[in-house]
C-alpha cells in the first residue's frame, strides 16, 4: 500500500515538473463591442430597413414641396450604411442626383472643417484656445467688459458681436473681396462681453478661418485640402470659390423650386464660415473620422484625446437645456447624445447628426429656397425609429409653476441680431412675448417660427418648463433673483432671448410708431381738404404771412417723414425677398433714405413754429390740436430715427 502511495506522488511530481518546465500559452479573448441596449420597439438600423425608409419619406417630400434635390448619407460603424441622390442635379439636363459626385452646398457645416482645422493646430502648439485672438491677428478687436476674445469664445459662438450680413453672400462670378477684407472691412459691435451670451456668429467663424490662414501660413482653402480632405480622400470637395473646373460640371444647379429656372451659384464671402461644397460620401468620410475620434482608413486628422475634447467640452446657455460642445451643437433625442450642425445658404439647406453612443451618423442636404421640413422629419423620425426612448413615467408639474411663470412673462429680443445699425427695426417689429395662464403654463410662440403655432411648456423642474407636444424644454437663466435670459432646446446652444427693457419694448414704441405715421398721412390728406375749405370761406378762415408759410412747410415736412418710413418699409422688403442684397451697390439708396430723414428731422423747426402760430394767433380748435398732434409726432419720429440708428453715419450692418 505504501508503495502505491509512494508511486502516485512520485507520479504527482513528476506532473509538476513537467508543467512547471513547459511554457504556458494563454490566448486572449477577442475584444467585444460593448452591449449597446436595443429598445423594445425599435427598428434594426440595417441598409435595407433604412434606405426603404428613406425611399418612403424623400421622393414624397420633394414632389410635395417642389424641391428639386437631395442627398441623403447614413454611416455606421465606420462604414456608410445608406448612400442615397434624389431628384435631379440638373433638370434641363436630365441629371439625377449622383451622392457619390454631386455637389451640394452645406452652408455653415462648413465650419465643423474650420473647427477641426483650429483643433489640429491645437495640437501642434500653435493655438490656444484660452488666449488672447489678438496675438494672431494682424488688426485689433478691442476688449469688452475689460475681457478679450478667446478661440474657444469663437467656437461656443460667445465672442459678443451683433449679426453680420453685408457683403456676406454675393451672386458676382467672382468673389467682391476676400475673407481677409471683409474682417477688416468693419469690426462688428461688441454687445455681450465674450464667454456669457451664446449668439451664433458668422463673423466669429470668419474671424477663426483668418487665423488659421495666418498661424499656418497657408490660404485657408489650401490648409483644408491638405490636412482634411486629402487624408480623408475625399476628391469630391472644396472652399474654392468659384469651384475649380474640375468640379464645375458635378455642381448641383441652384434652385428655388424644381419648377423655375435654376440661380447663379452662391457665393458666400466669409468662406471659412459657409463656403464649402461636398459630395455626400465625402461627408460621410469626414462623419466618420469625427465619429472614430479622428480616424478614417487608417489616417488620423486628430488625436483621439483632442476629438473627445470637441465632442464632450459643454457649454450651457441654460442649465438643463440642450449645450453647446466645441464646433459642434447637441441635438439630443431619446437619450442619445447627437452632436452636429445645420447649414443654410439661400438655395440649399443641410444637416448633419453624429450619434456618439451608436457610432451612427447622418448627412442631408437639400436643393431649394426651403426645406419643407423634411430636415426635421428626417432627424426625429431617423432616431424615433432606430433609437427609440425608454418608457418614461409622466413628471408632474411643480407647484411653483404660477410664481415662476410670472417672471417669464413678457417680450423678448434674440441675442442673435443687430443692435448698432438699421436693421435693429427688426427687435421692435419682432418680440416674441411669453403669456401665463391660470394654471401657470406658459405659452410662447415659435421663436424659429414665428408665424407657427404657439407652444405650451408646464414647468417641470425649477425654472425648466417641458413642451409636452415635442418634448422640448424652455429654461430660464437666473442670477440673484432676477431673470437674464430664456433659451429653449432647439436653439440654447447658439442663441438666447432677454427680457426687453421699457425703452425698448414694443408695447409702447409700435402704437407711438403707428399712431405718428397715422398723424402724418391724415395731415398730408387733409392738407388739399383744407385748402379747399378756406378757399370756399374766404378770408375769414385764411392763413396770412408767416404762419400760412409755417403752415405749408409743416405739411411738407409730413409727407417726408412718410416718404422716410415708406423708404426702410422698401428697404427692407426688397432685402428680405432677393430683389436687393446685403451689399455695398445697396448704400446709394439707403443714403437717399437717409436724406429724407434728415431733411424731415430739420423740418420739425418748421412744424414748431407751425404750433407757435396756432397758438398765438386766434384760431380754431382743430388747428390748435392739429399742430400740437403734428410736432408730437414729429418728436417720436426723431426718437425712432436715432434709437432705430436709421441716421447712423457708417451703413455697417
């Protein structure tokens, strides 16, 4: 017995030996994607599933709205998943829509471009994003607030400048001026100290793009084409305006609807901020490297550290609202977290959607004057289908909804706008106004629709309201008790609405506004009805010597005070449907409405001692109260002049 024992540890140890003397091989397992959760009710993002979907909601969508074009591009773990072209490149032609070589504009996407080109030079050490943008300029932006610009003011859309639309479009065969000339051209007003009030800035993307010029010293177009489009092969793609000849003939035609004749191709001045043109595949290229932090094919146009810095850097206009990442604005649906960017130019409309947690991303760009909501269609319908939300429980509305509300109600002007030049009319003829009802839910209209229907928002956290309708929310920022600004999440990463002081509210500024051009257009009437009636009356109703000349002078400065409102009514009307362009050939008539006014402002001499007559001199009531109605009038107009910066000496705007 003891030598069977003896034998099987001799035998154990033997077993030992040899296994302590062989080399252990350990074969690690294959990585694995992470578990992504699929939601009960969801679609399966196939090419199949999608492109059947697409097919089902494009060509409706365009016969519906008599648009001429699109392309639509889906990629998906690295790889695009959906390639589609609908309508016609050229109608004339006969010329479908090729995604993989037709060129569409996608209008201020381009600035996701000008925003990685900022980040490579980043990572070289050449920019910082907390520094002064002076030291790389050539020309100086002075500091407001005693706080200088940075370039991550720049791409949180923060800088604080007013709108910027001369010169900013052009319809020459040629670009009027470069984008260096048009930065330097006039420097807009500084409204908001940099770094607080989100309001999106082209002049700021502009003003970006020059630095990279500068800082890399290359010409912006060519930069772009040797660190992004040449690495991410992407040949169907430029910022050459006009396009190079190799690219001409795969132009997309300009057009309102499919039904006219196709425009001139848009020339966009500031071209760093919306001059690009691109292929569909070839976004789908630049989705995709931005979806793999900075990698496609095997080619890095990012470290991936400095990708992730683009994508999760947030900055809140309102808490709880929907932020603002580096370049890139959040679009989130049913807890997905979608970064991007939309793009307008006046003929084509564009979105592009990164879904980060998914590794899916959408590119669409549309031909015509609008887009028939189909932008919309396609990114709420898209994540409905393939990343529905979870089953939520209802949240109750909270019991402050009243005290709160109260605070909101009243009207409003969007921080994106002008508010140094003449088109701050636009702040007076339109300020949205918040209403309270009974039971503390607010109703707002549309503020990117004005003439939509209104919206109503319940307050379902401190200060957050919810849309139940579009599961949008409403946020207000407070700072010690008082209200600064409002935003909602469709547009809190890139503007804000504030509270409209008393001097600038609509509510007491347009009936002074009507009732003053009322007071004018009955006195230049009457004038004639007058004159005939002291004619018939004879003597003892005429006007003599002095006052009968004040008389006649404060008539004629009425009908110029209708002719100088008649004048920015036109002015604006002509701006607003194409007949006239934000650019230097609009400055003669503008300084002829301008000339109008001041002749008009001078006139108000006259129309005093038009009412020093009538008062002096014996009279009847109704020449007593018309003088007196008339200089009422004529000392509004003058505060509307110069408060509307109708008369401002620059024509910068």
């Amino acid at each position: 017995m003891k030598r069977i024992v003896r034998t099987f540890v001799a035998l154990g140890l033997l077993l030992v030996a040899s296994l302590g003397a062989a080399q252990i091989q350990i074969k690690p397992l294959k990585d694995a994607k992470p578990n992504i959760p699929v939601t009960i009710g969801s679609h399966p993002l196939t090419a199949d599933d999608a492109g059947a979907w697409l097919d089902g909601l494009f060509p409706y969508g365009l016969a519906k709205n008599n648009l001429a074009a699109a392309v639509v591009v889906v990629v998906k773990d690295g790889q695009i998943l959906v390639s589609r072209g609908y309508g016609y490149a050229d109608i004339a032609a006969n010329k479908k829509v090729d995604p993989a070589t037709t060129l569409f504009r996608p209008g201020s996407i381009s600035k996701t471009f000008l925003w990685t080109a900022v980040m490579q030079l980043v990572e070289q050490g050449k920019l910082n994003l907390d520094a002064d943008v002076n030291q790389y300029l050539d020309f100086t932006i002075a500091p407001r607030d005693g706080k200088p610009i940075t370039m991550r003011d720049l791409m949180t859309h923060t800088p604080g400048f007013e709108e910027t639309l001369k010169n900013l479009f052009s319809h020459d065969d040629q670009l009027p001026m470069s984008n260096e000339a048009w930065l330097k051209e006039w420097v807009p007003e500084r409204v908001f100290a940099p770094g607080e009030v989100s309001a999106y800035s082209n002049y700021g993307a502009a003003l970006a793009g020059y630095i990279v010029q500068r800082v890399s010293g290359q010409p912006f177009d060519e930069y772009i084409e040797q660190h992004i489009y040449q690495p991410l092969g992407m040949q169907h793609a430029t910022f050459r305006q006009p396009l190079p000849a190799n690219l001409k003939g795969d132009m997309a035609k300009s057009y309102v609807s499919a039904s006219t004749p196709p425009k001139s191709f848009e020339m966009v001045v500031s071209d760093p901020a919306g001059g690009m043109s691109v292929s569909g595949e070839d976004m789908a290229r630049f989705m995709i490297a931005q979806l793999q932090n900075g990698t496609y094919n095997n080619m890095q146009i990012l470290r991936p550290e400095t990708a992730k810095a683009m994508h999760d850097f947030t900055h809140y206009s309102v808490p709880g609202l929907m932020p603002m990442a580096l370049g890139f604005y959040h679009m989130d649906r049913n807890g997905q977290t979608i970064i991007g960017h939309g793009g307008d130019t006046e003929l084509f409309h564009s979105g592009m959607m990164l879904f980060l947690q998914q590794n899916v991303g959408i590119f669409v760009s549309i031909d015509g004057d609008k887009d028939g909501g189909l932008r919309k269609q396609l990114l709420d319908g898209f994540t409905d289908r393939y990343f529905p939300a979870l089953p939520q429980l209802p949240q109750p509305t909270l019991g402050t909804a009243r005290a709160h509300g109260m605070l909101l109600a009243g009207r409003y002007i969007g921080s994106r706008g002008s508010f140094d030049n003449f088109l701050s009319i636009g702040n007076l003829l339109s300020q949205p106004k918040i209403f309270m009802t009974p039971d503390g839910t607010l109703i707002t209209p549309d503020f990117k629709n004005m003439a939509g229907q209104p919206r109503h928002w319940r307050e379902v956290k401190p200060f957050l309201w919810l849309d139940d309708a579009s599961g949008s929310h409403l946020g207000a920022l407070m700072q010690n008790g008082k209200l600064r600004w409002i935003s909602f999440d469709e547009a809190s990463p890139v503007a804000v609405w504030m509270p409209v002081s008393f001097w600038q509210s609509a509510a007491w500024n347009l009936p002074l506004l009507y009732l003053s051009l009322l007071v004018f257009l009955l006195t230049a009437l009457l004038w004639p009805v007058a004159a005939l009636v002291r004619y018939r009356c004879g003597k003892a109703f005429a006007l003599m010597g002095v006052a009968r000349r004040w008389y006649r002078l404060s008539r004629v400065v009425a009908i110029l005070h209708l002719l100088f409102a008649a004048g920015w009514l036109l002015a604006l009307l002509q701006l607003n449907i194409g007949i006239a362009h934000f650019n230097n050939a609009f400055d003669g008539t503008l300084r002829l409405i301008q000339l109008i006014g001041v002749l008009a402002i001078l006139g108000t001499i006259a129309v005093v001692m038009n009412a020093v007559c009538a008062w002096r001199q014996p009279s009847g009531w109704w020449r007593k109260t018309n003088s007196l109605l008339l200089l009422i009038a004529c000392l509004a107009a003058i505060w509307f002049a110069f408060s509307l910066h109708l008369l401002n000496v620059h024509l910068n705007y």
